[in-house]
C-alpha cells in the first residue's frame, strides 16, 4: 500500500504536469498569439506575441507584411495612443489632381492625425518559413476624443505598396498620369492609376470593424477597389470591399452590419461622391423613398482609419449586385439580369438580347392604344418606372442622369407566384436608385424643368408620356412625392436626425481634408439642401401642368383622422404623415381623381368617410373611394369606432 509520503509526491508531480503544459500552451501555442485583441482601451498597456516553439517572430507597425527586415520581436511592445507619431500617408499629394490645381480645395493638415496602433505579425520556423500574418489594431484613450460619438470604426490596413505604389498603387495618380500627356501638355485624369477597374487593381487587406459600443463586428482579410466614376480622383475615395475564399476562406462578410441580416459579399464605403461637403444628398432620398417600388441602399455611418492614420467620414453601404437582389428580393442569384450604366453586370449574350427587346419596346409602341398600355405591365413594373422616375425628376437631377446612374434588373426566367406575396420573379423589369449626388438638392436647379430634360434625354420616357394614362399616374406620384415623401415636414425630422449624428464627426472630416474653410462649406451645403426642399413644390407642379398639358388647377386636399391609433389611411401610392391633431394636407390637379382608401387596426371597425367637396357634404361607407376634386378643393374626415361600442 502506497505511503502517505508517496501519494503526496505523486499529487505534487501531477500539479506540476499541468502546471507546466499550462505554460507552455501560453508561451509555446500551436499558433501565433497576441495577448490582446483588437479594441478600444482607456489605458496603454504592453503587447506581448507568443509561437511555437522554436519560431522566431516578425511584426510592422506600418501595414507593411512582416518578413526579416521587419522588427524582430524580442520584448513586449508598449501600445499608448499613437496620435503623436509623425502624419505619413496624411502629407501625400499625389492622391489627387485636385492637389496640382491653383485653386485646390484640399489642404494638407498641420496638426498630427487622430491614429491607432497597427501590428502585423508572423512567426518564422527553423527552416525560414513564414506562418500567417495576424493583424490587430488598437485605439487607446479615445473616449474623450471628438467626432466618434455614436460612429461605427473600421481599420483597414494593408502594405503601404497597395496603395501607394508609383506603378501599381490603385490609390494615387501614378506613372502613366505623369508620362502621357494631352496636345496642351496637361495630364489626363482618366490614366491615374486610381481611375484602373478589375480584378487586376485589387488589393489585398485585412479590416477591422467595431461597432458603436465598440464590439468587434468582424475581422476579416478581403479585397479592395478604389470605386466610383469621376471620384475616383477625390481625396478621400470611395472604396469597394470584396469578400473571397483566396483571401480569408470566406466568400460573405458573415456578420450583419446593416441591420437587415444581409450578409453581403461586396460592400461599399462611400465618400459621397460630389456631395464632399456633407455626405448627406443620397443618404436622405434612399431614406425618404425606402417604401417606393424601386431599390434602395442601406447607409451606415463609419469613421475609417487606413494604415492607422485617421482617413475620413463614410456610408458603408450595399452594392447592388445578384446576392444583394438575392437576399433583399428571393430572386436566385444565378437567374437575374441587371443593367448598370447600360452595360451588363454579368456578360451573357442571350441578356443581351432581353434587354435590347426590352428597350426597343419602351421607345417604339404606341402605348397611346390601350391595349399596348395595358400589356406594358407584363414586361416592367410600372410602378417601380414611375416612382423611380419621379423621384429623380423631383429631386433636380439633370447632370448626369438619364443616360448614366441608373440601373434595372430583371428575373432571367419566370417562375410561378406561390402566394407567399410579390412574385419578383415574374420577368419584369424594376429599377435601382443610386449616385443622385451630382447634381440633385441643390438650389441652382429648384427651378430647372428636369421633366422636360428627361423626356428629351430619355427616347423611352418621351415616348410613354405620350399615353393619357402613363400622364396621369405619373403626375399622381409626382404630386404624392411633393406631398409627403419630399415634404418639408418629412425631409427636416432626416435632416435634425442626420445633423445630430453627423455634425461632430464631419467637423473632423473637414478640418483633416479642407482645413477650418471646409467648416463653412459644411453649413452651406445643409442650407442648400434645405432651400430646394422649401422651393421645390411649385415647380415640380408647375412642370406637370406644363410638359403633360393639364387644364386643371392644384387644389387643396386634406384629410382628417381623429384618432390615429385607429387605422391606417392610403392616398394614391401614399401613407399621409398627420399631425399631432391628426390632420394632413396637400394639393393635387383637379384633373385627376385621387383614390384613398382606409384599414382598421386590431380592435376597431371602419365606420365610414365624412366627404365635404364644396357646399357638398356626404357619408360613404366604402373602405376605397375614387374622388373628384373640385376647385375649392376637397376634405375627407375617415371615421373609426372601437370594437363593440355600439357605435
């Protein structure tokens, strides 16, 4: 039998087993090791690396991949707020031809960037071998710091050569800028480098995204594109993220960053496009016009930092593309048919063939028969044409649209309804609203009749407007929009909500891009937009009247609704807005009849429609009604009773 002694040193030997492999699974791990993740830290604090044993480790600090020439680490590495370490990529002015102008806008900063602590790392085996590069970013003592309140962050980092390389950075203008020259001499802006498309200008990079709370959302190795048309010039640029199974074995973003459980497998970090200065124009009509019959984008607002240093304000945003339609609209990502800027986004000959058909059909029957106006619903939505049409119509875009910005999708192949709702699958075409920031909600152009430019631009457009019954459902929306979507009560909520959240971050995004004058740029813009929002009614109505012919008159129409928690109220393609005493008002052409219709909630009936047209008074008890309006205008009071009232 074992001694007392004995059992004891046994018990001792087995402490000190586990103690020692305890040891060695944290200072020998069968993988390179950081002692701290990624994050937001009040206190600086020493990093430590760990790898198996036996292997030596690189780091950077730069983005740049470790090898032997990198730091070879032999101590812990003291993280601490590396705002005071010298601007690099800040003070490059060969990002931008803007930068070669006489009157450039942008200015390089002379104070130190807000930064972050970026380290690469990887272990190398006796036989010189790398492993994996690890990647980590660090933000310490931010708290305090303005401009991040409430703003998600996203660190992408990557060798400093991806981007800014002379001949293959897609970030700066590059060789090919500087060598060929037009007939005056003068480079052209379409050779920079950061103007290249395609696969062979991605770059590889690792990304870190924290949310407002600042949880990790996602750490992940992905591609990057410089994207945009003319932008791709600006300071900052707008960049494409790509999901791939070459870079991370991941071929989605697999974490819902747009609150829609949407995982994507391409995002888009956009600056704004021309709307530099707040960022704001094709957030607010997405948001307005997100229950219209035409896609929208989602707009998360990000602070992004590149290679550590402090890189601006954007929207991380969807890019239309088939899984997008996919996930959004159950149509299989292998049966669509889109059109960007008409140009295919997947090359298919027989595609070809559908969309050509598809605009020789718009621009060349006579939808002025009613039986051609009638069959024109089988091969586009027609509601997803109006709302689409109207909208940008509304809002003043007349530089680079009709023609460009726009896009269209399709079902490749019919596929029966099963009844689960709105069969998208149905081979009709519906459209996509993107980029109104050129030249739209800007008030040199309150008064530009865009309905008469559009029909000049647009052979398809012009030739529906011929139809009596295409002129009255497309002024019926138009006047909705006026009404309510782009109605100063509407717009200005978006606008406070927007500035809230907004205002301090843009602060700091324009101080580092355009120095203290981009400050007043800023207040501006806001104004601007506010301007054409207040002005724009009358003319849009004014260009209805005008380009279709009308020979009525806009009249008043309102609708009361006592008490709001009754039920819900439709006018035409609209669900009006009441105010706190549950009253609404618009105008309409007493040319066309508007049709409101009403649903009671849970726990109420719909008693009836009190009707004064006039001197006219009346009580109709239909749900949907199809009213003239008289010249005096018309007022509509909807009834609700509760349930079992007896009333």
């Amino acid at each position: 039998m074992m001694s007392r002694k004995c059992a004891l040193l046994c018990l001792l030997l087995i402490c000190g087993t586990l103690c020692v492999l305890l040891l060695c699974d944290n200072y020998c791990p069968e993988e390179l090791r950081f002692s701290r993740e990624s994050g937001f830290y009040e206190e600086p604090f020493e990093l430590e690396l760990s790898a198996p044993f036996g292997e030596k480790i690189y780091y950077t600090l730069d983005g740049s991949v470790p090898d032997e020439n990198a730091f070879l680490y032999t101590t812990p590495i003291f993280i601490d707020d590396a705002t005071s370490q010298p601007n690099v990529h800040s003070m490059r002015t060969d990002t931008s031809p803007i930068f070669l102008s006489e009157s450039s806008e942008y200015r390089l900063p002379d104070y130190p960037v807000d930064k972050c602590t970026i380290v690469r790392a990887a272990s190398q085996n006796a036989d010189g071998n790398f492993g994996e590069v690890k990647t980590e970013s660090y933000f310490v003592g931010y708290d305090e710091k303005a401009g991040y309140q409430d703003m998600n962050v996203i660190s992408i980092v990557t060798a400093p050569e991806n981007l800014f390389d002379y001949d293959t950075g897609i970030y700066v203008l590059g060789r090919k800028y500087d060598s060929i020259l037009d007939e005056d001499g003068k480079p052209l802006w379409e050779n920079a480098n950061s103007y290249n498309h395609g696969f062979e200008w991605e770059r590889p990079v690792d990304i870190q995204i924290f949310n407002t709370n600042r949880d990790v959302l996602l750490k992940q190795s992905c591609g990057v594109r410089i994207q945009g048309g003319g932008s791709r010039t600006y300071l900052p640029k707008s960049l494409n993220l790509y999901a791939r199974e070459n870079y991370s074995r991941a071929t989605r973003f697999y974490v819902d960053l747009f609150g829609t459980e949407y995982m994507a497998d391409t995002v888009t970090l956009s600056i704004g496009g021309q709307d530099a200065f707040t960022k704001f124009r094709d957030m607010l009509v997405s948001t307005l016009s997100k229950d219209r019959a035409f896609c929208t984008m989602n707009f998360v607002p990000y602070t992004m930092f590149l290679d550590g240093e402090y890189w601006g304000v954007y929207w991380l945003t969807e890019r239309y593309n088939n899984t997008y339609l996919d996930y959004y609209y159950g149509v299989d990502a292998d049966n669509i048919i889109m059109v960007k800027n008409n140009k295919l986004t997947r090359e298919r000959e027989e595609d070809w063939a559908v969309y050509g058909s598809m605009l020789n059909y718009l621009q060349n029957t006579d939808f002025t028969k009613a039986e051609n106006y009638e069959s024109l619903g089988y091969t586009i939505d027609l509601q997803s044409y109006i709302d689409y049409y109207a909208t940008e119509i509304y809002i003043g875009s007349c530089v680079d649209w009709p023609g460009t910005n726009e896009a269209f999708w399709r079902a490749r192949k019919l596929t029966k309804n099963t009844g689960r709702g709105v069969n998208y699958e149905d081979g009709r075409w519906r459209w996509m609203l993107f980029d109104v920031n050129s030249g739209s909600l800007r008030e040199r152009v309150v008064e530009e009749d865009v309905l008469a430019i559009t029909m000049e631009r647009s052979p398809a457009f012009r030739n529906l407007c011929q139809s009596a019954a295409f002129k009255k459902q497309f002024v019926l929306t138009s006047m909705d929009f006026a009404n309510e979507t782009f109605s100063v009560q509407n717009t200005e909520q978006v606008i406070e909500d927007w500035l809230a959240l907004m205002r301090e971050p843009m602060e700091v995004h324009l101080r580092r891009f355009y120095g203290e004058e981009g400050l007043y740029r800023f207040d501006e813009e806001v104004a601007d937009i506010r301007a054409f929002i207040k002005r724009r009614r009358p003319y849009a109505a004014q260009h209805l009247k005008e380009n279709f012919g009308l020979e009525g008159c806009l009249a008043p129409v309102e609708i009361e609704m006592p008490d709001m928690a009754a039920g819900q109220i439709t006018l035409n393609t609209i669900t009006p807005t009441f105010d706190e005493q549950g009253k609404w008002k618009g105008e309409y052409f007493t040319d066309y009849p508007v049709t409101i219709s009403a649903a009671a909630n849970e726990g109420y009936r719909f008693a009836g429609w009190e009707i004064s047209a006039g001197q006219e008074k009346e009580t109709i008890a239909e749900t949907s009604l199809e009213l003239e309006i008289p010249v005096n205008g018309l007022h509509v009071k909807a009834v609700f009773e509760r349930e079992g009232s007896g009333k």
